[in-house]
C-alpha cells in the first residue's frame, strides 16, 4: 500500500507514497534535527506526491502542514508511518546489511532444525 487518506488541514486528504514523497522528504527533512523534523517532512511529502500524482491544485504550505501534524491524534500519524513502511521505497532504504543478517538468522535456524532431526533419527 502506497497511499492513505486521513482528515488534515480541515478535509480528507490523500498521501501517496512513491519516488516523488521519497525526493520531497529528503529535501524538506533537518538531518540535524531528524527526529524532530521527520513527521513533518514526511506527511508533507505524502501530500504533495498525492497532489501531484492526481493533477490537484495544492492548497497548502509547508507551514500549513506542521501546523496540522502538530494536532493529529498520534493513531493516525502511526497509521501513516506504517503506510509509508509498507511501500516499494521505503523497503530499498534499508540496509542490506540488515537484510542478510535477518537472512543469516533464517538459514541458521533451518540448519539447527536439520541437525536435531539427524540426531533424534541416528
């Protein structure tokens, strides 16, 4: 899933997730104060890929859009980080370093289930 609509700025609104949210995050996020600036950038990326992705004018400013995630319920901001998790890019972005080891852990498992089995049947 790519795209989710909440209530933002006074109506329902739509985020879409793809390369276009991906570049607008990078640019509107503070790697110096990431933490603090990533639930902005990246509802705000959302909205302008959406809006862009569908030919809709945009009725609203970056401004406008921390003003608004500050009054979210902390559900619906959740709800749009794991919509955002669950896309293409978002799972390119991890490091493969990670995925191998989650890999590694895998084969290891099947390789110690094999050899209980060829001790309980020897």
């Amino acid at each position: 899933m790519s795209y989710i609509k909440i209530e933002i700025g006074g109506k329902d609104r739509g985020l879409k997730f793809n390369q276009g949210a991906l570049i607008m995050f990078q640019e509107k996020v503070d790697k110096n104060n990431y933490a603090a600036t990533t639930g902005y950038a990246l509802i705000y990326a959302g909205l302008m890929a959406n809006a862009y992705a569908k030919s809709e004018e945009v009725d609203f400013t970056f401004e406008n859009v921390c003003d608004w995630t500050d009054e979210l319920k902390p559900e619906v901001v959740l709800a749009v980080i794991n919509c955002f998790k669950e896309t293409q890019i978002y799972k390119s972005l991890l490091p493969e370093e990670i995925e191998q080891s989650s890999d590694k852990k895998k084969l290891k498992q099947k390789t110690t289930k094999k050899s209980a089995l060829k001790s309980q049947a020897g």
